[in-house]
C-alpha cells in the first residue's frame, strides 16, 4: 500500500496579510487539526506537519472536484524529489477554496503555500491523489 505519509505545509504571513486567512487558506486545501504561527529570520510563517494520508483528503477532493486530475498528475510527477513531493499553491486561489498550481512569485504574488510530502512510494501518493 502507501506506507507512511508525512504532509508538511508552510505559508509566509506578508505584512500586509491577516494570520487568520493565511491559515483559512492552507486548511482550504490540507486537512491540520491544528497551524502555528513561527518566525524563521524575521519572517512569519504559518506552519503544520503531520502524518497520515487523511491529511491529504481535502486536496484529493479539490483535484476531483476541478477535474484537473491528468494536469494534477503531470505536475505532482513533475515535483518528485527523492521520497517527497514538493508543490507550490496559490495562496489567494486557496482563500476561496480553488486549487492552483503556483510556479512561482509570478502566479503568486504573495507568496505560495507550499505543500511537502514525504511518502516511501511517492509514484503511488500521486496515482492515489488523482485517482477517480
């Protein structure tokens, strides 16, 4: 089967961003019991880790509901490293609880939530992910 999942996602909270919607917007697309707000070289992060594949049910569900399954599965291909899967979502496209791939601060303004999974067979996670 699938194994051990481990999902961590972190967000930058800009200046000009509530802490509260930048968390809305992560748990519109993962699934945390819980977020926390840390500081890494003066920058605000929003911030959660946890284990379990339930915690990706939400995206699983957005990638149906959008019926973006074949573009979803190119790209989570596309973002293998290793044992994790690292993907980037537009943070303001989360807010209203659409799923879009962001590349970059171009399709990002304010920065992506990035989203790392670490699974011992990523090729299954993503069969998994995009799957009817």
């Amino acid at each position: 089967m699938l194994g051990e999942v481990e999902v961590e996602v972190y967000a930058e909270v800009k200046p000009t961003e509530s802490e509260v919607k930048v968390k809305r917007a992560v748990l519109n697309i993962v699934e945390f019991e819980e977020l926390e707000a840390i500081e890494v070289n003066g920058v605000k992060y929003v911030h959660g880790k946890a284990k379990g594949l339930n915690y990706l049910s939400r995206l699983r569900d957005l990638i149906r509901k959008e019926r973006i399954r074949d573009t979803a599965r190119d790209l989570l291909n596309h973002s293998v490293v290793g044992d994790e899967i690292i993907i980037n979502v537009n943070k303001q496209a989360a807010y209203v609880g659409v799923l879009s791939f962001a590349m970059g601060e171009v399709e990002s303004p304010l920065g992506p939530i990035t989203i790392r999974v670490r699974a011992s067979n990523p090729q299954q996670l993503i069969m998994w992910l995009t799957s009817g």
